[in-house]
C-alpha cells in the first residue's frame, strides 16, 4: 500500500472532529469534513493559508476528495511526496 491509499484510507475512517493538516512549500493547509448534520460528511473543505480561500470539495470519494485537495496552480503535486508533511490531528 502506498503513502497515497494510506492517506486516502484514513480520510475514509475519520471521525466527526477530525481534521488533516498538510505542508506543501512550507504553506500549510488543512483538510476538514463539510457535514450535511452533525453526523454525516457530505464533503470536505480545504483550507488554503496561502491565500486564505477554503474551496468546498463536494466529494466523499477518499481518492478523489485527497486528489482534489492537492491541486496547486493546476498542476497536481502528488508526485512531490517528499515537500509533503501529513498531520492527523
């Protein structure tokens, strides 16, 4: 299993209050459940501190929504592993 179905798994099983924090260029950004009620992940929201957009990803796929997520300037930065620094909070 690579780094990228691990992430993806654990965005699967997260719980309610859970929250994913990313580094990419030293800009960090954080990946958080959008919820329909208070049980129910209807999508998520990343959180840009770059330029302080949050940008709704109206998904629940686990790959898809992660995928979504680190799209910078267009370009996908999946393949840049190593300036990524995860943390589960």
């Amino acid at each position: 299993m690579n780094r990228l179905d691990k992430i993806s798994d654990l965005i699967e099983s997260m719980e309610t209050q859970m929250e994913i924090t990313f580094n990419y260029d030293n800009v960090p950004y954080f990946l958080e459940p959008d919820y329909i009620d208070n049980f129910n992940i209807k999508g998520w929201i990343l959180n840009n501190n770059k330029n302080f957009s949050r940008q709704k990803i109206s998904s629940t796929d686990s790959k898809e929504v992660l995928q979504l997520a680190l799209l910078e300037d267009g370009q996908s930065v999946l393949s840049q592993w190593k300036n990524l620094d995860m943390i589960i909070y």
